[in-house]
C-alpha cells in the first residue's frame, strides 16, 4: 500500500481533519464544524484538481500529495482530477500575466506524465482511470464500484471539451454574477496589473466549478480541496453544485508552500524543484531542503514528512550549529519521500562528503562543458564561471575570488587571471565550489 509511507505513530488522531489541522495545513474550510464530522463519521470521496502546465510535477504539488496520502492513510478515498481540459485556458490564480497557451498534444503529454507521477506515492484503483485525453475510463468500470479507499484518476477533457459553449454560458454562465467574481482575489491581482483580465481567462472559475459539479454528480464527491489561492474557484463550485443538483458539497483550502518570508519556496537557479530525478536530481533536491532558512525548519518538517509532531517540535527547537542535524533530517526524509530510501543514502553520503572534503563527484549536480572552448591558452576563470551560470557578471565573479569563494577540486583561486584548460580536469571533471552552498561536478565533452 502507497500509504504505508504513514507509519501508525505520525499521530494520536482518529480524525484525519486533526491531523491535517495539527499540522498547520488548514486555511479556510466552506463550514469548518461540519467538514471536520464528515472526515469524522464517513469515509468520503474528496478530488484535488492539478492542471497539466508542465510535464512533471514540482514541489508546490507535493503538499497536495501529503494531503492526498494522509487521506487515504485513513480510508477517504482520493480523487485525483487531471486537467486535461481546464489546461486548454489556464488559472489565472496568482498569475501576473496569462498563461502560455499549450498544443492538445502538450497537454495530453503533460497529463500522461503526471498520472505516472501519483502512482508513486497513492493506491490507484487500476479499473477507473482514464485512457487519454478524450478521459474515456478503462472498459468494464460502469459496471464496477471502485474500491473503497482506493485512489481514481480522472481527467476533466471527458467532460469538458465536448460542450457546446452557448449551452455552457446559458446553463452555467447564468448562475454567476460578475460583480461578485472580479471581487476574487485572484481576478483582482490581474485587473490591477498593465494588460488586465482576458475573457479567455474569465471563463476559468466557470469550468472549475463545473468540475465540481460533475464530480459531485458523477462521482459522489463531497469535498473540493485546494491551495489558498483556490478559494473563489471552490465556493464557485460549491454554490453551482447546490443550484444544479440541490446536493451540499465542501471546500477545504491548504497553506501554500512559502518561506518566513511569505515567497513561495522550491526555486531553485535552474527553476522550479521538480519531482523527477530526470529535471532535478536527488542530490541537488536533497541539498536544497539541506539549506534552507531556520526559520523554515519547523515548517517543512510538520508539512514535507510524516515525523511525529513531537519529532519536529524537538527538532525545530534546535539552536546554533545544531539546528544543521534537524535540516539533515528533514533533507533525508523528504527525498526519501521523492525519491526512495537508497537515493536519499546517497546523496546524504554525497553531501557529507562534498561539505566535508573527499566528495563523491558521481552523485553530484553536474553540466557539461565543451573541452574545445579550453583548447589552447583556454579560457579566463571568470569567464569559465559566469559561462557556467555561477556569476551573473564578469564584476561578481572577480569579487568571488577577492573574497576567497571560488575553488576547484577543493584548492581555493586566488589568481584572477588564471586560465582553465582541460588538462586540468581529472578523468574529464572538475568539481566547482562557489561559496559554501554551490557545488557543481563539470564534465568535458
């Protein structure tokens, strides 16, 4: 089971809104009382919607995905919708600008792989999951009740892309009053920005809420949950829900994944922290979660790992130096989450070693450089790191050497005219530092 990843100690509750409540993941609930009973008494069908932007989920997802564990860890049964239709227009939530416009074929890419993503961490009914982007089920599920507890996975394009748009705007547009929806949140950012709200992306919250119907309809879902920024988009669809079908649906909004500083966290100089060790390795995911702020500690390790509250009170109380062990640990169980339990050995070996000399290169961050650009009389180190992204300017980089931050293979630069070639590099690589937390392995090609 996919939620054995919970061992039984992570809580005292019995109910899982407690839990989720303990944990700090709670923001807004549509009525708190009667959510928390429902979690309580039942074993619900809930659905977290995921639009396909990318081909690969992020670190901004996992949240969702604890969430989605924890649920089933005590028999609520996920819903994972895939936005296979929803992706053709885009939320326009927290965005300063439209959304790139993606070819059905990206996006049908982008749902397949997502799908491939979640069936690493939940327990998929294999009988209800959708077959492409048309979101056609396996055959034989009309005549199957899925397995209590067992995850679904369906796509919204099935239901979404066949509708006429008159019959849509006449039956669904009408229920919606524009005054109240450009007093949400997330329309009013775009409306006082240069280039303003787009009809194109007006239509969001409809679709979305639409969604929640259906799934109420269709599927006897009962709660919606979603970021803090979703929630217009769930009242939405909690309201449509009753004016269509008369049936009392839910929402429930999480935290978003920021820092002490209310910045969103998992960016990274190449982008976003993905969940593939294909776009970011182990060892690069390992040692972000290894830096991060210490007034981010306690925060992570309640939402990021299933440690025992008491575990993450321990360890965020931790002070000074000391404070480095909770960071360790919270690195390890994170990319163990991610990536499984031997990558997380390795890249917390390879760390280790890198911090604390005589580093691993083989699983170390690493680029490939061109041997033909250091022929000859090769090329300036300053040169050499801005090309490699580690200084933004040839001013950054001889201030790096000044200040003593710049080393190769462990020596430290103090020439900052120095000239890299390639028989410097040993077996074809050359391990980069710049300052104590970047580290990258170059490699000749």
């Amino acid at each position: 089971m996919k939620y054995d990843f919970i061992p039984d100690s992570v809580s005292k509750h019995d109910n899982v809104y407690d839990v989720l409540k303990e944990r700090g993941f709670i923001e807004q609930s549509t009525d708190e009382e009667r959510v928390r009973e429902l979690l309580q008494n039942e074993k619900v069908k809930f659905y977290i919607g995921f639009d396909p932007t990318a081909d690969c989920l992020h670190v901004g997802h996992f949240m969702q995905v604890i969430i989605m564990m924890y649920m089933q860890k005590y028999g609520h049964t996920p819903v994972v919708l895939i936005g296979g239709g929803t992706g053709f227009v885009g939320d326009p939530s927290g965005r300063s600008d439209m959304r790139q416009m993606m070819t059905p074929e990206t996006i049908e890419n982008n749902c397949v792989a997502f799908k491939k993503l979640f069936d690493k961490f939940l327990d998929f009914d294999e009988e209800w999951q959708y077959e492409g982007n048309n979101g056609v089920f396996s055959p034989g599920h009309e005549n199957k009740v899925p397995e209590p507890g067992k995850a679904i996975s369906v796509n919204n394009a099935r239901w979404l892309l066949p509708l006429n748009y008159i019959d849509f705007i006449r039956d669904i547009g009408s229920c919606f009053n524009v005054n109240t929806m450009l007093r949400a949140e997330c329309f009013k950012q775009r409306m006082d920005r240069e280039g303003g709200l787009t009809m194109f992306e007006l239509n969001y919250m409809l679709m979305q809420s639409y969604d929640f119907m259906v799934m109420a309809r269709d599927f006897d879902v009962k709660i919606q949950f979603g970021g803090n920024d979703q929630w217009s988009n769930i009242i939405g669809g909690v309201d449509l829900t009753r004016k269509k079908t008369g049936k009392e649906v839910y929402g429930m909004t999480f935290s978003l994944l920021t820092n002490s500083e209310g910045k969103k966290m998992g960016k990274t100089q190449k982008g976003a922290l993905w969940l593939d060790a294909e776009k970011t390795s182990p060892y690069e995911f390992y040692q972000y979660w290894r830096n991060v702020a210490d007034a981010d500690v306690e925060k992570c390790l309640r939402m990021l790992t299933f440690l025992p509250m008491d575990e993450v009170m321990r360890l965020s109380s931790l002070k000074d130096k000391e404070i480095n062990n909770a960071k360790e640990i919270l690195a390890f169980e994170v990319t163990k989450l991610v990536h499984g339990e031997a990558e997380a050995v390795k890249a917390q070996e390879a760390a280790r070693a890198a911090f604390g000399g005589g580093a691993d290169l083989s699983s170390m961050p690493s680029v490939k450089f061109e041997a033909a650009k250091l022929k000859g009389d090769g090329m300036g180190v300053v040169s050499f790191i801005k090309e490699l992204g580690l200084v933004p300017s040839n001013r950054e980089g001889f201030m790096t050497i000044e200040q003593g931050g710049l080393k190769l293979d462990s020596e430290k630069v103090t020439d900052k005219k120095m000239m890299i070639t390639s028989d410097l590099f040993k077996d074809g690589k050359m391990l980069i530092e710049k300052g104590k937390k970047k580290k990258i392995v170059v490699e000749l090609k």
